[in-house]
C-alpha cells in the first residue's frame, strides 16, 4: 500500500506543469471534475436562459465565450421560434470556438472587443443574455433592446474568489472588494432605462482539490491575478500547495448575482 501511495503521489512540478498545459479557451470547465468544485446558484441561469429564449424572436448574447452556455439554452428552445440569433465575444480564441459551436444553431458569432459598442443597430433584440460579462455595458444593452425587451443575466459578484485573489495578492482595499455591487449595477441599470424586475445574490462554495486546478483556474479566470504567470508566483504556489496537502482542499467563494431587468415601454 505505501508504495502504491508513493507512485500515485505527485509532485508540486508535475501538478503545476500540468495545470498550466490545459487550453482555456472557452466556458468549459469539465477539467476540473476531481480537482476542484464550485456550488452552482439556485436559479439554474443556463435552464432559465432557455425558458426566456422559448419566448423571444430575436436574441443575443454578450460576452459568449466559446458559446458552450448559449449552445445548451439554444438547446431547449424549437428551432424555428427565433428569427434572429447573434452572439459577441472579444477574445480571438473564443471567437473561433464559439463560431464553431453555435453556426449549426443559426448564430453569427461578431468579433467585438468588451469594451466596444455592440454591433447592432438600435432596439434589434427583444432578449439580451450575457453570462459573466467583465462589465455590463448598460447604455448598450438599452439601446439594442426593443421597448419590452429583456436583459436577463447572471453577473460574477463584489469580492469573488477572494480568498485565493488576497492569498496571491495580499489584502484588496474596500474600493477593490466593492466592485461590481448588486446594488450599483441595480441603480446603473436603471439610469439607463431598465426597469429592474428580479435581482437576485448568492455566495457560493467553492473547494480546490490540488494546485493544478488553482494554476489553471488563473489562467483562465485572468482579471483575478492580473498577469498571472507560474513563474512569478512561484513562492505562493508552493506555500498553497504545501497548505492543501497538510490541511486538505483550499476553500473560497464565489459570488453571483442574478438580474431580469425590462427596457422601459417608451409612451406616446
């Protein structure tokens, strides 16, 4: 048994070499089965997304990412009720991932940077998805909605993940862990003339297993460590690495907020 325990035991080189070999591109985060687990928020965004679709003729969605969400929400919905079918994505790689996935479903998948206006023309989508967006853009959001139409989302919440963002980068001031408040995009949301109907907020589990799961996870969720790269944090891996084999799975929280906001019908 012990030396089965020691062939199967793996190094801090041969975890750390493996978590930064994984591709990132896309939404698909079945790699980490085994090595890392996160609670899913109770209202089933991906489920509820292909509800809203079954009820739109034309839909969008922003910051897709490989377009492995949209993909699944198109799924449930009759493939003859949506007239009109677009998705964004600023990040060369997803683009082509998300083009791949989505063109049997009908969607033009536009190369548009997240910071750009959105490629359309005004009120040409009565439904309006967007799951994790890096910033909701309001303004646009409102413009390309039709008067009625829905903006139904799931954002990443203030302070996510930051048990592992403060053990890599040290205590964030107030200002950082405030960022992307409920209550802020609430009130922004409405300065651009969405009326919001649902605003929902959870604070999730989350539990890595081995270092590789936390190397890819940066690499892939880049806004978190800025410029993360294995070589410079080096010292902070081997000291998380030693913590997760001597104390077992390092845990944080994640933060989501859910919204299901309305763009005001103009009256006459």
């Amino acid at each position: 048994m012990r030396a089965m325990a020691e062939q199967t035991h793996r190094t801090f080189e041969d975890l750390v070499a493996e978590g930064a070999a994984v591709p990132t591109e896309g939404w698909d985060f079945s790699w980490f089965a085994g090595r890392a687990t996160e609670a899913r928020p109770s209202w089933g965004y991906a489920r509820a997304a292909g509800g809203r679709l079954s009820g739109a003729t034309a839909a969008l969605d922003i910051q897709t990412g490989g377009g492995e969400v949209f993909d699944f929400a198109l799924g449930r919905v009759a493939p003859d009720r949506l007239r009109t079918l677009a998705a964004t994505e600023g990040w060369p790689p997803n683009v082509t991932r998300a083009s791949a996935l989505l063109s049997a479903r009908g969607v033009v998948v536009v190369a548009s940077p997240e910071d750009a206006p959105l490629p359309f023309a005004d009120e040409t989508f009565d439904l309006v998805l967007s799951r994790h967006p890096v910033r909701a853009h309001w303004s646009e959001i409102a413009r390309v909605l039709r008067p009625g139409g829905t903006y139904f989302a799931q954002h990443v919440g203030p302070a996510s993940v930051f048990e592992l963002v403060e053990f890599f980068l040290g205590p964030q001031p107030e200002a950082v862990r405030g960022v992307r408040h409920p209550d802020g995009e609430r009130a922004a949301a409405e300065a651009a003339g969405l009326e919001v109907v649902d605003l929902r907020a959870e604070r999730l589990r989350m539990e890595f297993h081995d270092i590789a799961a936390v190397v890819h996870f940066l690499r892939k969720v880049v806004w978190l460590v800025p410029g993360f790269t294995v070589e410079e944090y080096e010292p902070q891996l081997r000291a998380l690495h030693r913590r997760i084999e001597t104390e077992g799975p390092f845990v944080a929280h994640s933060s989501r907020h859910l919204f299901d906001a309305r763009k005001t019908v103009r009256r006459t």
